[in-house]
C-alpha cells in the first residue's frame, strides 16, 4: 500500500510552471559563465531617447522559485520574497528604459554588469529620436528566481507597444531573456537576449 500524500489539483496545475522555471534557472546557471564575456543583443532601433509621453498597461508578472526540494522553509520564504522585489524592479526599469522612459544611461550604469552595458550601448537599443509618444499595449514576464540561496535569476519578457515615430505610427514587440545575478552593488542583467519586431 502506498503512503505517498496525494498531489492536489492546483499542484498538477502549477506543475508546469515550475518545471519551466527550473529549467529557466539551470540554464541561466550554466551559461552564466559563458555569457558573462560574451552578452548579446539583437534589436532594431537607434540611440535611445526618453519620450514626453509614455502610457502603458500594468505588468503582468509571474515570479517563483525554482531549483528546492520539498518547498522552502520560513526563513528560506522570507528571502525570496525580499529578493522577488528587487528582481521584478529591475525588469521594470530595464523594459522601462527600452521603451520610452527617461534615464537610460542610469539604468544601464546601475543594472548591468560590464560587459552586458557595453554591449547594449554598442547596439543602440532604444527608439528613434522623433519619437513622440508610446502606448504600450501588454508587458509580461516570467521570472524564475533560484529559492535557495536566491542568488541568480532568468526573466522572459514580451512586450507589444505602439509608438508615433515622426508623425507616423509603428507597432513592435519585444521578447526577451535577461539573465540576473545577485551581487554587492544588488541584481544585475549579466546577459540578455532581445529582438524587436516590427508588426
């Protein structure tokens, strides 16, 4: 006779996610290394410009840790959570800079490593200079966040936003990975996937 709990319904329906975050997770782990000298970034745009006018619909964020056992304890929950924070604030201000808000260099001097910040400004990632207004139709991310200690993090993210770009209207989307990685100064992207579309 089995002793084994029976699994619940909501955990067969948060199965999935959480095998995708742990996969999300031991990839960013094993290529953090790799990428720490080689970041990427695939866009089309040129130098980055803040606009007057940036509107938008709110996130829709999904965060949970991956890569435990058996859950996490109360103190181990305590962290994640104080993490979650942090991590989803820096998607925010990334995605926030790529699409029309002001303080891009700031942003990138503080939330990137090296390597990765020089290979964004390399790429001119960003909109065009007449841009005058953005409305951002959908921001979503989901991010896996190591439980235990959390110490590195991956970040899917799709944007589709409209901006009038010399008096002219241009639809794009963005779908993104960012890998993150705690360190002293707080989380940094160390390495980043990003392709803009036009649509």
């Amino acid at each position: 006779m089995s002793t084994a709990a029976p699994i619940s319904r909501l955990g067969w329906r948060l199965l999935p996610a959480v095998v995708a975050g742990a996969a999300m997770v031991i990839a960013a782990s094993v290529a953090i290394q790799a990428l720490r000298s080689h970041p990427g970034l695939v866009s089309v745009g040129t130098d980055p410009a803040p606009v007057a006018a940036v509107a938008g619909q709110p996130w829709e964020m999904t965060v949970f840790p991956v890569g435990t056992r058996g859950g996490l304890s109360k103190p181990q929950r305590a962290r994640f959570k104080a993490q979650r924070t942090h991590v989803t604030k820096v998607v925010r201000k990334v995605f926030g800079v790529l699409t029309g808000s002001p303080g891009f260099e700031v942003t990138v001097k503080e939330h990137f490593s090296r390597d990765a910040a020089l290979s964004l400004m390399r790429t001119k990632a960003g909109l065009p200079e007449d841009t005058t207004r953005v409305d951002i139709r959908r921001r979503k991310a989901s991010i896996g966040i190591q439980g235990s200690p959390p110490r590195t993090a991956a970040a899917r993210v799709k944007v589709r936003a409209i901006a009038e770009v010399g008096g002219r209207e241009i639809a794009w989307s963005d779908r993104a990975t960012l890998w993150m990685e705690k360190t002293k100064r707080g989380w940094v992207v160390i390495a980043f996937d990003l392709k803009r579309d036009r649509l």
